[in-house]
C-alpha cells in the first residue's frame, strides 16, 4: 500500500499560524489515557498548579485487538512545539496509523500506516518508517523514500544531519542520501549522545556505545543474565547534557553515571522514559505490556530525580487517568492552547469493556479479565473478582459468558494456553466465588465438552451445557442442555435440551428463550414449554407479552403466549446474533455484525459496528444513540459499554420515545401478562 504522498497545504499553513491567545512556553507531559472511554491524549502540567486539558477527541475507525481501549497513543511533538503527531492503533505488532496535527490536536490529518517517527530538530521534517521504507516528510509537503528498508526504531542526531534507524542489516546511519551500516547487531533500542559522536544501544548482553565515525564499540554496562532469558535493555534516553544515561533493564529503570560508568537501580518499574528538557528529572510511565499485547499493566505517569525523588504528575485512579499507555515531554510553542477535558458520564470501568449484563438496577460487567457490578442509582462498583494484569478480550486467558440475577453473577474463566481448563464460577455480591464446574478445550474453538451461555434475571439463573465433535473442519453440536443455576453451586439441574444447538438467549419474568435449529421456545423456570415457534434465530429477547427476535432479515415481535406476529421490520444488516464468546458458545463460531441486546418498554437496542441504535417496536423508527459495543436496558435506562467506560441513557433521554398509545398498550400486556 502506497501512502500518502504530500501532506496537505491546509496543514502545514494552519500548524504554523500562531494561536489568537499567547501563553508562556511552560514544559507540559502528553499522555495517553482511556478515563473517557476510548484512548486519548491529554495534556498535563508538571507541576501540578494548571488542570489537565485534553488534546485529541476524535474516534479512529479500523479494529484495535489490545489490551488497552482504543484510540489515540504515542504522542510525538515536534521540538518548536507547533505540532503534534501520534498513533492510533493497538500494540506494536499490530497495525498502526500515524497522525499529524497542530499541537493543541485540531487539524489532524493521518498520514498512513507507520511503524516509528522522528521529528528531525529543526521540526520541519517528520521521518517515519512503512513497510516499503524509511519516508521523510517535510512542512512543505513532500515525502520521499530516503531508504527502501523498513525500520523500527528512528532518531536523527541532534545537528538534524544524519538519521539512524534499526532495519535489515542492523543499525545505519543515513546521511547526505547515503546509508551505512553502523552496527551489524539488531539493537533492542538505541539513543543518540548530545554530541553526536557516539550511540548507545542495547543488546542481552548489555548496554554497548559506538563511535559514529570510526564504528568502534565498546561494553559499559553488563546485564545480569536472569533465567529463563536475559533482561535486555530498553528504552535508552540520555540526559540533555549527556552526563547519564537512563535504561530500563528487566522492566526495573536504572541511570547511568557517564563518568564513572557506574548504574544506580531506582527500584521502579515503568516504561516511555523521557528527560526533561532542563535535566533535572525523568519522565516515566508505570506498568508494562506483554510481548503479544494480550495482558497489560498500568500505572500512574510518574517524574524521578537522579536521586530518586519521585513525583505523581497523573493519578491512574483520578478523573482523567484510567489505563495510561505512553508519554512524552513537550514545550508548546507560545500561543498553543490546550482545550478543557470531555466532560464524562457513566462509571469507569478500569479497562474496555469485554461483557455487559443488567438486571433491575444492576449492571455486572467484566473488564480487563475481572469481573464487577454496577448500581448506577448510588454510583457504587463492587468488584466480584480481580485480576493482576489487564486481559485482552482475544487473550490466551480471558473471563466470558457472564450472567446477572439479582445479586448473584455467574461466568466462565479460560485459562492460558493453546490447550486450556476451564472453569465456571458463580459468586452473590458480597460473598466468596463458589466453582461451579471445571473442563479442558483446545486449539481457538469452543471445548467439546463446554459451559457457558449464561443468562439470568429476578431469581432464576442458568446456563447451557454441550457436547460436541469435528468434522472435516466443521463443529458439530451432538446435544446442548439448559441448566438452572441454583444457590449452593452445582449440579445444576438440566431444565431441557435438545439435539443439535440449543441456545439460550434471554431469561425475563421466570421465562427462558431458547432456539434450536428448527424453533425457538419459550420455557417455564422447571422446563415446561409454554411457547415453541417454528422460527429458529440466534437473536431473541423477551420482555412481558413481548417476543422479539431476528429473522430474515427482519425484526418480528411476537405475542409471548400465543405466538401470533404483531409486527415485522427491516434489520439494516445481517447476519443477526447475539453477545457471546468463541469459547463460550458454539453458536459464535463467527461474530454476528448485528448483535440483539435487549428489549425493554416496547424499544429495542442492538449494535451495529460499534454504533448502538434503538428501534421502537410499535412503528419500526430506528436511532442512533451513539458508539458502544454491548447495551442493555436496566430500570433506570439504556446502559452502554464504550470503550473502558459504561454509560446510561434514562429513558426520557433516549432519542426516541414510546408513543402514548404504545404505552398504555404495553403497560396493558404486561398488567394481562402478570395476572
């Protein structure tokens, strides 16, 4: 894929026209934060006395497979200030797209597809590499391919003159259009001296320096092999006036004295190290990313002296922390004015929101691996069960198939490994987990002998249980069964089951909906059909007289008792499902791209790529509420998941409303239906 090849002149015009307001040219810390939901990049002063101010609030689009919410990391400003560029993205093995915009953040432009940048010190050129080279950009608008190697790492000398980058053959140096290879090693990072005369970089072996000119290297720092692998150093930085050199050497942070060669251990863990422009202290994140991006920890963004006098600049726990990713020091040029932080609602849920389930005023939810439970009328979160590390919803170890009864949650944990155990657990707020069942699976598919499915709702609480082989690379469901969770653990007593796939989908008013390849019934809390429609969905949720599910194309509401059709109208795309888990469903074998959430006072909410819409059932009107990933009605409203944060919408402020005539009708149905 070609990038872009010119930057846009709007740009480059807009970025360098001062701001209308001056403002002293005061050191500020950008960092990357999920508070709001989604990843954004904040401003916040070092010293504490100014309020953090936020400097990007768009939504990039394209997937983001991390740990971390999606969104905007890795800010990069230009040495005059006047500019901003940044990624979006998740981890590093994974597809990321660089930005470029005016350093407040207005003006954003992506650039394309890019593993690294370099603001050069002039900041009239941007170097980044792609897959099909090391591209330079400047103000003006040109980019060009100064190298057809693909780098990952690049710095430019302080003199602008000479840029080295880690590529195919090791480290070079590119000057004058031409390269030359430095080092023939593949360094785990590398830092530029201030006097440009040597470069630091690091291997297992330790942290080695090379003369730039005569290619010479030299070993000044040892690594203690730690077994099973050696600590590499990473993330080299030197101090402005060259005198040490800070590294992080088996994810502890350590600085070294240039004239005596000797390291001083902080004791601290964290990552982004960063100089302050005056020296005097080091920029630091808490927390570190596996090699995979699959688990995540994260901390506070932290400032250390040389003598270890440490600083909290951005609480983790506080507004406007949450997961924080990367950071970087800046001076904005005068006249550069940060724009107030996004006003919040909802509660935040540590990390993104990987499952979400309401029941009356709760809502439970698992987020980074751990699961908690929302009251949205008191604000209160009670975590049911943590864990160390954030967890990726795709990771190799992850929490699924939760469900929610009063004040009982029930779910399934996956444990690491390509072949895995599980195990299904269910806890009442307040009280110790109980284990409800224990299994093994294997090789990305759901166990052959599996549990998951949760549902529940009021008092009645339950699951599914299969049995299941493989044939010519097809799953085949031999038998799946309907189990009732009741207090105490297991066994839990099978209500039904059935040949083929038998799936769960909703449990309201002491009912269950259940669908089969051939019909889709409605049991009793002790397995007596009361309803069996010969519609068979994967999309079906009941609320009072009402029966709603997706099929054809369409969403059907149905009588609950008798079964006749009330109304159909046209779903804006298939196929329709429901929230599940690969490994906790066999029905999720492909993820449905529109997902049936829930239904509640004659509306409908599903989710439709990333944007949630409620349609009213009387008349088919369809809106948007906006983006999210899981919805569901609660009594006081439409609770939504985007990105790390849950929101609520009341009723009354949801964009469409129950017609007065649909109300009066429905309140009728439910009064009948109660009696």
């Amino acid at each position: 894929m070609r990038l872009r090849t010119a930057l846009p002149s709007a740009l480059v015009v807009l970025a360098l026209a001062p701001a209308a307001h001056a403002a002293s040219r005061q050191p500020r810390i950008l960092y990357a934060g999920d508070w709001t939901g989604t990843m954004q990049i904040f401003a916040a002063d070092p010293s504490g006395r100014a309020p953090v101010r936020q400097v990007t609030f768009a939504r990039p689009e394209g997937p983001c497979y991390w740990a971390a919410a999606c969104g905007f990391t890795r800010p990069l400003s230009s040495p005059d200030g006047r500019r901003l560029a940044y990624w979006s993205g998740g981890a590093a093995f994974q597809p990321r797209t660089l930005w470029l915009a005016r350093a407040d953040g207005t003006g954003a432009h992506a650039i394309g597809p890019a593993l690294d940048a370099a603001w050069a010190p002039g900041s009239r050129r941007l170097a980044y590499s792609t897959a099909d080279g090391v591209h330079v950009l400047t103000t003006k608008g040109s980019d060009r391919i100064v190298d057809p190697r693909s780098a990952v790492q690049l710095h430019w000398s302080r003199d602008g003159k000479t840029l080295a980058f880690v590529g195919a053959g090791g480290l070079s140096l590119l000057r004058g259009g031409h390269a030359r290879v430095l080092v023939s090693a593949t360094p785990s990072s590398f830092a530029w001296a201030p006097d440009g005369r040597r470069i630091a970089y690091g291997t297992p072996e330790g942290i080695y320096f090379v003369g730039t000119a005569t290619g010479r290297t030299r070993l000044v720092y040892r690594a203690q092999a730690t077994p099973p692998l050696p600590p590499t150093p990473l993330e080299l930085t030197f101090a402005p006036n060259g005198r040490r050199l800070a590294f992080v050497l088996g994810a502890e942070i350590r600085i070294l004295d240039m004239r005596t060669l000797r390291a001083r251990t902080l004791r601290m863990e964290g990552h982004d190290l960063a100089w302050s422009p005056d020296g005097r202290s080091l920029l630091y994140v808490e927390g570190a990313e596996s090699s995979n991006a699959d688990a995540i920890t994260t901390g506070d963004v932290k400032t250390v002296t040389p003598s270890g006098r440490v600083r909290t600049v951005v609480s983790a726990s506080r507004p406007y922390g949450g997961q924080i990713v990367s950071a970087a020091w800046t001076t904005p040029a005068r006249g550069v004015r940060y724009r107030a932080p996004q006003q919040v609602d909802g509660v935040f849920a540590g990390g993104p929101v990987q499952e979400l389930v309401a029941d009356g005023g709760r809502v439970a939810f698992v987020a980074c691996g751990g699961v908690s439970a929302w009251t949205p009328a008191t604000g209160a979160v009670a975590a049911v069960e943590t864990q160390s590390e954030c967890r990726a919803p795709f990771s190799r170890g992850h929490v699924y198939s939760l469900g929610l009864a009063g004040d009982r949650v029930a779910w399934v944990e996956k444990g690491w490994g390509l072949c895995f155990h599980w195990t299904a657990r269910e806890a009442t707020l307040g009280a110790s987990p109980l284990d409800l069942g224990t299994g093994t699976g294997c090789l990305g598919s759901a166990p052959a002998a599996g549990i998951g499915t949760t549902m529940g709702a009021g008092s009645l609480l339950v699951r599914s249980a299969w049995k299941l082989h493989y044939d010519s690379g097809a799953t085949i469901v031999d038998e799946q069964t309907v189990e009732r969770v009741d207090l105490g653990g297991c066994p839990c007593p099978a209500l039904s089951s059935s040949p083929g796939p038998y799936t769960p989908l909703d449990v309201d008013a002491g009912r269950i909906v259940v669908s089969g390849q051939n019909e889709t019934r409605i049991l009793a809390a002790d397995g007596s059909i009361l309803l069996a429609l010969p519609v068979p969905t994967l999309a079906a949720q009941l609320s009072g007289s009402d029966l709603v599910l997706a099929a054809g194309g369409e969403l059907r509401v149905y009588d609950a008792a008798t079964g006749a059709l009330r109304a159909s109208w046209p779903l804006p795309a298939q196929p329709a499902g429901h929230d599940c888990d690969l490994f906790g469903d066999p029905s999720c074998l492909q993820p449905a791209r529109l997902r049936l959430g829930d239904v509640a006072h004659g509306i409908a909410v599903y989710v439709l790529d990333a944007q949630v819409h409620v349609l009213r059932l009387a008349d088919g009107a369809d809106r948007v509420v906006g983006p999210g990933t899981l919805a569901r009605f609660t009594d006081a409203g439409l609770a939504f998941a985007d990105g790390a944060r849950i929101r609520l919408v009341p009723y009354d402020r949801l964009p469409l409303r129950l017609r007065a005539s649909s109300r009066s009708r429905l309140a009728a149905g439910h009064n009948a239906f109660r009696s």
